[in-house]
C-alpha cells in the first residue's frame, strides 16, 4: 500500500515542477534584440490574450490533470489496492484535487513569468517580419478559429485515450521501480530484517 502512495506522489511531482528546479537549472542567454522582443511580446497578447490567460491554461491542465487522475486510477497496481482498502478511492480523490488546486495556483502565479520567458524564447527564434508574419495569422478567421480549438486539444477523447495509455504504460513497471527504490533507500537497519 505504502508503495502505491509513493508511486503517486512521484508521478504527481512530475506533473508540476518546483520552481526551485526551474531556478537552479537556468542557463545565461543573452538578451533578446529589444525589436525583436517587443515584437514577440505583440505576438504573445495575440497568442495568449491577457485577459483569457488564465482561463486558457486552466483550459489545457485540468484535462491533463483528468488524464492522469484516470491513467493513474485504472493501472492494475493502483486499481488492486483501491479495492483492497475502500478508503483509499476517496483519499486519492483528496489528494489529486490538492495537486489540481496547487498546480492551477502555481500555474495562475507564474504566468506573468512565463509570458516573460515565452516573449523571450520566441524573440531568438524569430525576427520582427516573422513575428509579424505570425500575427497576421492569428488574426484571419483560421488563425482564430485554431486558437480557440488547440484550447481544446487536451481534452479530445483520442488525445485522452493517448494519456491514459500512456499512464498505464508507465504504471506497468511503477510497482517493481517504486520496491525497488524502496530497497535501495532502505537504512541499514532495514536492510537487515
């Protein structure tokens, strides 16, 4: 039982990485062209309106969220020990709808800094003409008509299905991963009996 809380708390660390990794693992760049990154900041409110930000990124998470929660919940390991200990269904419920609340938080947080990081990324990678170029895009009635679906992609019933298939791929080999990494972290104390 142990073996499967842990399972899932890694699984659900992946889902949302600390900032403290975000932090330690950045690299000096040079800074952008300031044309180019204001350019690409134009680009980014077409892209990422600053008044739907919010509601976007929650559009793309929550299904992710779901896909996992499911995945996770239909893995043999995990299905095996929700039905030997009842409890352990709505304990599972808890503790995913915490990683959804702190996620969104962490998500709704830091979007002003990953609007930042984005404008940046894309003023290296295109020039003012190309940023442009893009937004012209964005604005015809097929540019607008893909923003408003790529919101939806995560949620697609092929794209869950992919998910989940993913899920359960991974949780296949969880059970033995995750006794083994017990074995090993074990003190030597527990090693003994």
């Amino acid at each position: 039982m142990r073996h499967a809380f842990l399972g899932v708390a890694l699984l659900a660390g992946a889902v949302a990485p600390s900032a403290a990794h975000a932090q330690g693992s950045a690299v000096a760049v040079a800074a952008p062209d300031p044309a180019r990154l204001a350019a690409a900041r134009e680009l980014i409110d077409v892209l990422m309106p600053p008044e739907s930000r919010a509601r976007m990124i929650e559009g793309m998470i929550a299904p992710m969220l779901g896909n996992l929660q499911q995945g996770i919940a239909q893995s043999p390991m995990f299905s095996s020990a929700m039905a030997q200990d009842p409890q352990m269904q709505t304990q599972f419920a808890a503790f995913m709808d915490r990683q959804q609340t702190r996620t969104m938080t962490l998500m709704r947080d830091g979007l002003p800094s990953m609007v930042d990081a984005m404008a940046r990324a894309y003023a290296r990678r295109f020039d003012v003409a190309q940023c442009r170029d893009i937004k012209a895009f964005f604005a015809t009635p097929s540019g607008r008509a893909y923003m408003q679906q790529s919101l939806t992609i995560m949620a697609d019933p092929d794209v869950a299905a992919w998910q989940r298939s993913m899920m359960e791929s991974s949780m296949a080999h969880m059970q033995a991963d995750v006794a083994e990494f017990a074995k090993q972290a074990a003190t030597p104390e527990q090693k003994k009996k």
